[in-house]
C-alpha cells in the first residue's frame, strides 16, 4: 500500500495520530502538498462521504474522520500557502438564526478548506444582517448556510431576501444545506446550490466558481 | 369520550370514539401566537401553563405537553435588566449572564464570555452525573445545579418543588378534560446536550466505556424525574430522544448507547407507576422501529416522512401496531408551515386512514409545529378527525 492509499486509509477509520505521522512522512518522502491532499487526504474523506451517503458509517466515525482530515490539513495549509498557491475560491459559511447546530456546518467547512476554498466561518445562530455584514466585510464567492431544524430553515430564505436588498445577491452565489432541506427546497427560495453532505458540498461549490468564471467576460 | 379518556384509550391500543389529535407546538409558536411575552413564556411557571391551555383549546387538541420545566418564582429577582436588540430581547442577570430571547425561538443562555456553556468529556465523573435540563434558567452547568446557584444539586433530592409546578398547573386547569403529558430526556440527549453534539458523538468511539458509566447515571435521574412526574399525575410520560435516528447514530450504536439506558429509564419508571411512556426520535427512524420497542415503550412519536424522514406510516402500523401506539407523520415543515389548509386536511386523513384502524394512532405532525405555522392550517387537523369520525 502506498503512503498515499495508507493515508487515506488511516482518515477513513478516524486515526488523528496516523494521519499526522503519515502526512510529515509524505512531506519527507518528497510528495507534493498538493498531491498529498488530493490523493490522500481529500480521497479518504470523498469514500468517509460516500459511505455516509450509503449509511455505510454514521456521524460519530465521520466526525473522528473531521478531525483526522483536521490534523493533515493543518500540516498541508502553511505549505500551500507559502508556495503562493491561490484559494479556489472564498466561502463565508455559518448556521441560521435560531439554530445552534454546527456538526454540519463544521464538516463542510473542514471539506471545503482541505479543497482548497478560504474559510471564513461566522459561527452559529447568525441573523440575516450579521451574513450581509459579512459578505460586505469579506467580499466571498459563495455564502453557504446550514440548518438542522424544521423550524430555522426558513432564516435561509429571510438571509437571501436580505442580501438581495442590500444589493449583494447578483455578486455571489448561495449554497445550502442541512438535515431538513433539499434540492427543491433550495431552488424554492432561491439559492443556487444545495449540498446533500460534505463532499458534495465541496463538488457544489466548485461548480458554482467554474459557472461564475465560465460566465465573465 | 373527552380528550383524556380518548388519548388514554389510543395510548393503551384500544378503540377510542375518533382518533385524538395532539401535536408538540415549538416554543417559538407560543411565543408569536399567545398573549404573554416571550421572556414570560419561557421563565414563568403560569405564563407558560396559560400558553399551553390556550393554545390546545384553540386547535381543539386531545392533550398537552409540558415541555417546560417549572421555574422558580423568584426567577425575576435575578434580573439586571432587560434590553432590546437585533436578535430579541436580552435579559442580563445579576451575575453577568445574559440570556437572549428571540420572538419566535428558543431563548438561549451566555456566560460572561459570550459563549454558551458546555463541559468537556475529559473533566466529566460519571459519579457527579444524575440529571442534566438543558431548558434550565441559567443553561447547563457541570456538576448541575438550578438555576444561579453555584452550589451543585443533591441527587438525594435534585429536582426542586417548583419543578413540577407547571404540571401541577396544568392538571388543575384542564388535566379533567385532556391529557397531560410530561418530558424527560433521555439519557443519550443529556449526554449530547453537556458535551455539545460534535464532542458527544465523537465520545461513542473515543471512550465508550465511560461514555455508558455516564449514560448510566443519566439514566438513573432521568428514572427519579419520571416518577415524580408520574407521581404529580401526568397521563404519560414523553422520553425526548431527539438524536437517536439515523442522521446521527447506526443502528448497531443505537443497540449501545440508547436502548439499554432508555430501556433502563422505562423500567424504573414502571416499577412503580403504570404510566404510559413513548418516545419522541426524530429524523430517519424506519430502519430502527423494532429497536425502539425493545426499549420498553409504549409508543413512538414524531415518525418522520420522506422527505424529513423515511418513515411510512402504514409499514410503521404494519411492524410495530400491534404493540405500540403511533403518533405522528404529518410533515411539520412541508405541509405545516409551507402549505395550504387543504393539503393539511388532506394528509391529516392519510395518516388517519393509514394508521387508525382498530385505535393506536394519534394525529399529529411529525416534529414539532414550526413557529410560523399559519394557526389556520393547524386546525385543519382537528377538523379532519372529526370529519373522519363522521
């Protein structure tokens, strides 16, 4: 099995101290950073994803998977950085008004940075003027909101309603989630994307960019 | 039959004259569709108390949950001063805490810090857990105490008097007509709540050993809250197991770490008083019914549909009817809150054909009635009971 394949390995059953091991071990052999995030780490989380989706593993394993990815990509970051490679993009994420949830919230952002997007995350329980406060300060491509209640969902449609009045909507794209919401649910209130889990989230947002790219002049 | 003896009737698995409609409103409908304030609904023993009445009467609903605690009649002598901001109001405490009110959700306490209050799993002895009431005046607190109290609770006698005073309210005012029914949370929804959900979830794996020695604990206050309850004359007795379905949890973790403490709770409750006891599981439950029952229970609430859920109420009837009652399967937000009073209407009387045949269904939705739900979609429920009945 190659450095790689045990990377991945030891992220899919949530072995924080390996991953580090083998993360610095990789760095040694002369791996790239980017490769190693590629095709060890972000490749173990895309089969934690799968086998989530397959409830094949449930949120205790995929949370200790977090945290393992947590620990390569704090390896991985600085190097990337330092070597001046660009952000896929920048996404302000947090959790609706009324809603304290933050697990899903947590893995998606977690899954974005390891993808490479700039973070900036605004915590839980945000109101609709704290993300236009936000979006305004941080100037982001893509607004991700979470909820896990039935009974905060709608804060997603009241978010929108006020990005759109403060004329920010037509700068970013919107993308959702969360255990009650769904793809109709995210094209009744207008937002352009919904991702079903963390990995999904990660393709969701990178097809949003490419669509904003593909579409400047 | 009036309410009471029609929720009795559908709890034990026997033929009421219709089917009962009952439904756990969410606070935050309380909030924006009774009289009080929501600072008084949340905090006042009696503001609360009326909220419950008036509300059940408005939607002609068979029974109450009190999902409240009773609160300490001195509550608002800890009180600094009130503000007003963006996100509510904000209730400062003399001690530095502030607690912010939202108008249409659940007020939430902060520490002098800005942070709400969690424990770690590391510093947590199981031999200092009994009880945890996240819906307590000051939030939670390790080793728990009420209140502002800095002194932590005697598990000789850890639940105060005034605890049990909205149930007591309650029953007085209309415990003759419709069914009272009391919360206890379950010992794995206590666990999740202390240790916030990420640090509780990943505990399972870390250290399951002592994660069952503090289940265990919680357990044992879960059962000595039970009883006084039951003890206080509740008509049944809800176990709040919010994150025991499949959005969280396998079912083999479910064999683990739910179903022996929960188990557990049902016994000792039952040892003394013959009080009906269901569970309230939220989410992805259809693959975990059966497991339910060997909890002990005598019902199952929420039952979640596609797409909130995977639960489809006539294979539920089908798997567990014969031994437990059913309560629930409307979709709160999908019907409830998003749509018209006919499409209520309609999938009132889908539930009521699917699930009411020789008794041992309750119409209600699924979770709880979302805050904004238009109340004239709410009644629709009641209406198609009886309609059904006709």
């Amino acid at each position: 099995m190659s450095i790689l394949e045990q990377l991945s390995e030891a992220l899919i059953v949530g072995n924080a101290t390996a991953v580090t091991r083998l993360t610095a071990q990789a760095l040694e052999a002369g791996l790239l950073p980017q490769t190693i995030l590629d095709e060890g780490l972000i490749a173990g989380m895309n089969v934690v994803g799968n086998r989530f989706r397959n409830c094949e593993m449930f949120l205790p394993e995929v949370l200790t998977s977090a945290r393992a990815m947590k620990a390569g990509v704090a390896q991985i970051e600085p190097l990337l950085a330092a070597a001046g490679v660009k952000p896929a993009g920048k996404i302000i994420i947090g959790t609706v008004r009324g809603d304290l949830h933050d697990i899903g919230k947590n893995l998606v952002a977690i899954m974005l940075r390891g993808a490479g997007f700039e973070i900036i995350d605004v915590g839980v329980g945000v109101t609709a003027q704290k993300f236009v406060e936000a979006v305004r300060e941080h100037h982001p491509d893509i607004v991700g909101m979470s909820a896990m209640l039935t009974t905060t969902m709608m804060q997603m449609k009241t978010v929108i309603t006020a990005l759109a009045e403060a004329g920010l909507r037509d700068r970013i794209k919107i993308m959702i989630g969360g255990a009650p919401v769904n793809n109709s649910f995210a094209e009744e209130i207008g937002a352009d994307a919904y991702g079903r889990n963390a990995s999904n989230a990660v393709e969701k947002a990178r097809n949003l960019i490419n669509s904003t790219k593909a579409t400047e002049p | 039959m009036n309410g009471k003896e029609r929720m009795a009737a559908a709890m034990r698995l026997s033929e009421p004259d219709r089917v009962p409609a009952m439904c756990q409103l969410s606070l935050g409908h309380y909030f924006l569709n009774c009289d009080q304030s929501e600072i008084d609904i949340w905090h006042s023993t009696e503001a609360f108390g009326d909220a419950l009445i008036a509300l059940q009467r408005r939607y002609g609903f068979d029974g109450i949950l009190v999902n409240l605690p009773g609160r300490d009649p001195n509550w608002r002598s800890y009180i600094e001063r009130i503000d007003e901001s963006d996100e509510g109001k904000i209730i400062h405490w003399r001690n530095g805490w502030h607690t912010v009110c939202p108008s249409d959700d659940n007020p939430h306490v902060y520490r002098q810090d800005d942070t709400r209050y969690f424990s770690t799993f590391e510093e947590l002895e199981p031999n200092k857990l009994f009880y945890i009431e996240p819906h307590d005046l000051s939030g939670l607190s390790y080793p728990y105490g009420w209140g502002f109290s800095e002194t932590p609770a005697d598990e000789r006698d850890f639940f105060p008097s005034w605890h049990f005073d909205t149930i007591d309210y309650v029953i007085s005012r209309a415990g003759k007509e419709v069914s009272i029914h009391s919360e206890v949370f379950s010992p794995f929804t206590q666990f999740l709540e202390l240790l916030d959900y990420t640090n509780g979830l990943v505990a399972l794996i870390d250290d399951p050993v002592k994660t069952k020695a503090c289940l265990e604990r919680l357990a044992r206050g879960a059962i000595d809250l039970g009883r006084k309850q039951a003890a206080h004359k509740v008509d049944a007795i809800l176990i709040s197991s919010a994150f025991a379905g499949a959005g969280f949890i396998s079912p083999d973790q479910y064999r683990e770490f739910v179903l022996p403490f929960e188990r557990m709770v049902i016994d000792g409750i039952k040892a003394e008083f013959d009080v009906p006891i269901y569970t309230h599981t939220c989410g992805n439950i259809g693959d975990r019914l059966e497991l339910i029952r060997e909890t002990g229970t005598n019902g199952i609430d929420t039952l979640d549909p596609p797409p909130l859920g995977n639960v489809e109420l006539a294979d539920a009837k089908k798997r567990v009817g014969d031994t437990l009652f059913l309560k629930g399967n409307i979709d709160p937000v999908n019907v409830m809150l998003l749509g018209t009073p006919e499409q209520v209407f309609a999938e009132a009387s889908r539930c009521i054909k699917a699930a009411s045949t020789n008794g041992g269904y309750v119409l209600s939705t699924a979770c709880s009635v979302p805050p904004q739900a238009p109340p004239e979609n709410i009644v629709k429920l009641r209406e198609a009971v009886d309609a059904y009945r006709a």
